[in-house]
C-alpha cells in the first residue's frame, strides 16, 4: 500500500470513529478522542508524549478517557484495578487500552458501528472461553446493574437464574482479561464482599 493510500485509510477511520463517538461527546471531544484510541488500539501501550492532540485539551481528554475505562493508566497504587490507577500527565506516562476496547474501536473504524456484543464475543473467544452464548446471556442481563458495582454472588445467582451452570471464578476472570469488567477494590475492602465496574463502554449504542 503507497503511502498516500495508507494516509487515506488511516483518515477515514478517524473520521468514522470521530462520527460515531460525536452521538456522545461533542465534536471536538470526539475528534480528540478518535485520534487518541485510533493510536493507543495499535500498541500495547502508548506515552503520553505520544498523543499527539491540542496540547490545551490533551490533560482533559486523558481525563475522559480513563472516566470512560477506553484508556487506562498503567500505574496504580495497588494493584490492576481501573479505579486503583494513577492519572499521571508527564511525558513518560503511559496507558493501555482494555481488548474489548480494542475491539469497539477497531470495528468502529472499519464500519462505523460501535458494536458491543460483537466486541465482548471476539474478546471472550480470545481469551479461550469455550460458552459464549452462555456468558454474554449472563453479560446483557448483568449490563442493567451495573451503575452501582456488581457482586460476585449476584453474578452466581442470574447464571443460576438463566439455567447457565459456569466456574464462575474462571467467567470473572475472563471478564477481567477482557477488560469487560474490574474490581471495585474499595467498596469490596469496606463491605467484604467482591464488587465489580461494568466497562460503561458496552452500554453504548450507536
């Protein structure tokens, strides 16, 4: 592919993406933020001084970002939790993006759909789980209750509810690898039980 080609591609993508994240952000956030996770879906992990965006809104854009969970800081005070991170705005900074992020973004670049299920299905089947269908029936009845943390017995409860027999060890951990969902580290300190954050990326819709 000639560079110009390769130029074109690289901007049509943006500009789909741009168009899509516009249905929830304005039109200068969702610029900024296309540019940012079109770059960041490409590597492991990216540095601040890589983001190239307007200097005057980067900070805030970095900000969103990790509100959103589409792009994490990589230092934490104890752990991989997505609320234990530490936003750190010097050049060598760096953030990753979750796989089912990834996978959002990706898709949105391509078609310009920001597609959910399809994003939790290709991550799921890439960290090897083997009962698909079964986890994302519990995903979408689980998605409903997820603004105030979900706890692992609950969790238990709708699989058993929906006749869904899992390890439901190994389904949370799954989740968690496919950035789907994180420990609420504090509230499962304070309260003893295990909490968990729902990605608030899966609940949008184009």
């Amino acid at each position: 592919m000639s560079g110009s080609a390769g130029n074109e591609n690289r901007l049509e993508g943006t500009s789909r993406l741009a168009k899509v994240l516009e249905k929830r952000y304005s039109a200068e956030e969702a610029s900024c933020l296309a540019a940012m996770l079109r770059f960041g879906c490409r590597k492991d992990s990216i540095s601040y001084s890589e983001i190239e965006i307007d200097p005057q809104v980067k900070d805030d854009m970095i900000l969103l970002a990790y509100e959103e969970r589409m792009l994490l800081p990589m230092k934490s005070i104890r752990g991989s939790a997505w609320e234990d991170r530490i936003l750190d705005y010097s050049d060598h900074e760096r953030y990753n993006m979750p796989l089912v992020v990834r996978l959002l973004v990706g898709n949105a670049e391509e078609t310009g759909e920001w597609a959910p299920e399809s994003a939790a299905r290709k991550a799921l089947i890439e960290v090897g789980e083997s009962r698909v269908p079964e986890v994302l029936r519990l995903l979408a009845e689980l998605q409903p209750m997820a603004s105030q943390g979900i706890e692992a017995g609950v969790m238990q409860a709708v699989a058993q509810r929906l006749g869904i027999e899992l390890d439901m060890h190994d389904t949370i951990d799954r989740f968690v690898r496919c950035g789907i969902i994180s420990p609420k580290t504090q509230r499962s300190l304070h309260s003893g039980f295990a909490k968990y954050e729902m990605n608030p990326c899966l609940s949008w819709r184009s």
